[in-house]
C-alpha cells in the first residue's frame, strides 16, 4: 500500500474501496494496529497505534471491534460464550436481544425457551456472520463514548432481504450511538446505499 493518506472523523462512516486484492483488508489491519507499518503512520486521537495500549479494559482494543467476511465461531464454547467473546460482562437478556434483533430467535431457541448453553455447531455462513456481529454489537453497546467498528465484507453471506434487515439494525445503533465509527469494506451495493450518508475513500495500490 503505497500513498494512502486520510482522516476519519470520530463517529463517521466511510467505506474503504477498490479493485480486490489491492489492500483494503491489509489496510484496516494497520488501521486497527493487528499489522505494523513497515512504512508511515496510523494514528488514532493523534496518538500512533503503535504506542496506544493493546489491553485491558482502557485499551485500544477494548474500544474496538472488527468483523471480517468469515467470523471465527467457537464450535467447542457455547452460544453465550460466543457472544461473551464480544462483551464479557453482557447479561443473559441483552444477548438474547442482540440475537432477536438479527433473526437468530428460531435458531437459537427451542420450545420457545433460549439455548445459550449449547454449543452452535451447523451454522450456516449466514448464520455465522449475524453471530459474528451480535458479538459487534454487544462490544458497540458496553461502550460509553463510542468505539470503532471494521467491517470487512461482513455481509457477503448474506441473502438481500437479510443483509437490508442487518443495514437497518446497524444504521440504528448509529443513531443511538453517534460517536461510533464504522469503517466499512463491501462490494455489495444495496447495503451500501441503506447505510448512505457515508464517506467514500479509494485507493489503489500496485
């Protein structure tokens, strides 16, 4: 990645785009402090994410969130671990919120009753990736002032009736929560156009 130089204001949306292959994966990752420069400088509230602390509950990961296309799902934890992973002090009621919200009620519930005590094997890519962003937002929600979330083509198993229901969940926790910031990969136009207003960045790299 070569001559890439923006800002993003606390509590915007911009999507990161271009051709594949060209970086914008490799971008967020710098972005988000998993890579390290070899060149230049990410900084986050004017400070280099490579001095800002990594853990504990005031680190910069503790402020942050990232979902990628294909989330990792603990197949040998149960359900509530699973979203405990996004925000370990989340009670019962609000997991089972976050799950209802996306369409993962009949999934995860038998006889009417929840089963976060199982484990959530034979999830389907769709099914994954709405887990993969109650984890998202339960992390968003425990968050006083804001935080970043990356989401890179967090949509694409998604049918469109599914990924228009999930672009109307995250443009209202947006509105709740106007200092969050979304930085965004996707191909897919339709999600896209449900979370417009945003700020559109292109880069190519050779």
């Amino acid at each position: 990645i070569e001559d890439v130089s923006f800002a993003i204001p606390a509590g915007g949306v911009v999507r990161l785009g271009g051709k594949s292959g060209h970086g914008k994966t490799s971008l967020t990752r710098l972005m988000s402090g998993y890579y390290q420069p070899t060149g230049g400088e990410v900084r986050i509230g004017g400070h280099d994410v490579r001095d800002v602390k990594k853990a504990g509950p005031d680190s910069l990961y503790a402020k942050m969130a990232y979902l990628s296309q294909h989330p990792y799902i603990f197949e040998s934890g149960s359900v509530k671990e699973n979203l405990a992973f996004g925000n370990p002090e989340a009670s019962d009621e609000q997991m089972t919120s976050v799950l209802d919200e996306l369409d993962l009620s009949q999934r995860f519930k038998r006889n009417g009753n929840w089963i976060l005590d199982e484990k959530p094997r034979g999830l389907s890519g769709g099914e994954k990736a709405r887990l993969g962003l109650a984890r998202v937002l339960l992390k968003i929600r425990s968050q006083e002032n804001g935080g970043v979330v990356f989401l890179d083509q967090a949509t694409e198993e998604l049918d469109e009736q599914t990924e228009a229901k999930v672009a109307n969940v995250l443009l209202e926790e947006k509105r709740k929560r106007p200092n969050t910031t979304f930085i965004i990969i996707s191909h897919r136009e339709e999600f896209i156009n449900e979370l417009e207003p945003i700020v559109f960045v292109e880069f190519f790299s050779p």
